[in-house]
C-alpha cells in the first residue's frame, strides 16, 4: 500500500502472507475525525494482524493502534517494522500496540526514528533507535534487544538502554549526589523535575491539526538535540532541523552587517 489514506475504520491482515508494507499511508488515527479534530473511534485499532505469518513494514506513515491476534504457542513473533512513522494510540493511557486485553503482543518490535503514542505491550523490542516513546513501553522478553538514544517514559520495562532519557540526566544527578555536590536527600525530589522538564513537548498531539507531532519550541534539548547525530528525537529527526539551525546562525553571524542584529522566525 503506498500513497494511501484510510479512514473510516482499519485494516485487517489475516492468512498466511510473506509481507505487508505501508508506505507514505495513513491509516487514520481513531479511524476518522470529529470536530475540532476529535477521534470518532479513538479506542478501535487501525491495524488488526489476525492469524498470519506476515512480516509489517511501515514506513514514513501515520498509523492508529496495532493490535496483533495471534497464536503464541505455536508460531513465531510478528515483526514489525517502524520507520519515520508515528504511531498514535490517540492517548498516551491507550494501547498503541497490544494483544485483546491489553496482553503482550507477539511481535518483535523494530523502530527507527518514529513517535510512538501510547502504551507498547509487545513480547519483544528488537531494535528502537531515535525514537520518542510517548507512553509506557512493557517489553515481556528483557533479554532480548536494545534501545538506544531514545525516550522512554519513566516506569517502563525495555531491553537493555543505551545513552536514552531521562536515564542520562539521572545518572548525571547521580554522580553530582555522589561527589557532594547536591544533598542525597533530595535525590528524589530532583529526579522528578528533571523527568518532568525532560519529557516530550508537542506542538499537538492531535492527528488533523497542522503542528500534529511536532515538538514544541519549549522542549527539553535532551529531545530537541537527542538523537545520535545531534537532531531531534522522533518521526522528523531527518529534517535535522537543529542541525540546519545552528548552522544559519553561524552564517548569519558572519554575515550580518555591522551594527545590526538577526533572528530565526519558524514558520510553524
């Protein structure tokens, strides 16, 4: 499926396929929308994978929950593939990929570069790489995979972390409670404004509004400035738009005429 707008309700895989790929899709949040930009189904899933054996590539895609039917005994984890893709539960208390009930979904997640919306509940996280987790993550297989540069909503269960947040501002406050330099009494009370300063701001979380999943001015740079190579964490981390601001304002510095100040107005 590439170049395709669904609404109106989801999308059901079911039989025995090798692979199913969404590319440049949406498949709307909420299945379609009210005013003011209000989900009609916000609890129902876009995406139903039902008794099959396919492999789920979604790529630079909008895509309401994911909801995997399948039989744990006897077959292998669903994997799905995350890339530059947002996918949106419609809230961060629902389940943005889960089995009925809010059971671990047999699947083994891979994501690159997206905004995840809402709970994840999946048996395995192979892979999550500068990506924003705007929910709780409950991964049953620890032991498998790895994170990396990312947002992970405090109280989650993940694979094994690696240089993700707020993990790295509280080991910071860690080493300053251990040198001295702060009370280890208040450990606790600082830990919990640092993840709240930390947390992902949004422009709107709303699917159909024009700012829809991009990060506010007022976020943290530990998200603005969070990835890897230096850009924003989430689905428009390739717009490398810290990266593109730094360097106009290096040449507007060396460019400026003397006496005269500039500045950098967003379009949005």
């Amino acid at each position: 499926m590439d170049g395709l707008l669904v609404t109106g309700r989801g999308v059901s895989v079911t039989g025995p396929l090798g692979a199913v790929v969404f590319r440049h899709c949406t498949l709307v949040p909420g299945w379609s929308l009210e005013h003011h930009c209000e989900p009609t189904h916000p609890e129902e899933p876009s995406l139903v994978l039902e008794d099959t054996s396919a492999c789920v590539q979604i790529d630079k895609s909008i895509v309401g929950t994911i909801l995997v039917i399948n039989d744990e005994v006897h077959t292998d984890p669903i994997d799905i593939h995350l890339t530059d893709s947002v996918l949106d539960a419609t809230d961060v208390d629902r389940e943005a990929l889960s089995a009925p009930e809010c059971r671990h979904a047999h699947s083994a997640l891979h994501a690159r570069r997206c905004t995840i919306i809402g709970e994840v509940h999946s048996e395995q996280v192979v892979f999550a790489e500068n990506c924003i987790f705007d929910g709780p993550m409950h991964v049953a297989r620890r032991g498998v995979g790895c994170v990396r540069f990312c947002y992970i909503t405090p109280g989650s269960r993940t694979p094994k972390r690696y240089h993700c947040q707020p993990d790295l501002v509280w080991a910071a406050l860690r080493d300053l409670a251990e040198s001295g330099e702060i009370d280890a009494t208040d450990l606790p009370r600082l830990r919990d404004l640092d993840a709240a300063r930390v947390a992902p701001q949004f422009a709107s979380r709303r699917y159909g509004t024009p700012a829809y999943g991009q990060l506010a001015a007022r976020c943290a740079a530990e998200i603005a400035r969070g990835a890897e190579d230096g850009s924003e964490l989430g689905v428009f981390h390739d717009l490398f738009g810290p990266l593109r601001e730094d360097n106009l304002r290096h040449r507007l510095a060396e460019f400026s005429p003397a006496g005269t100040d500039a500045g950098i107005i967003y379009v949005s």
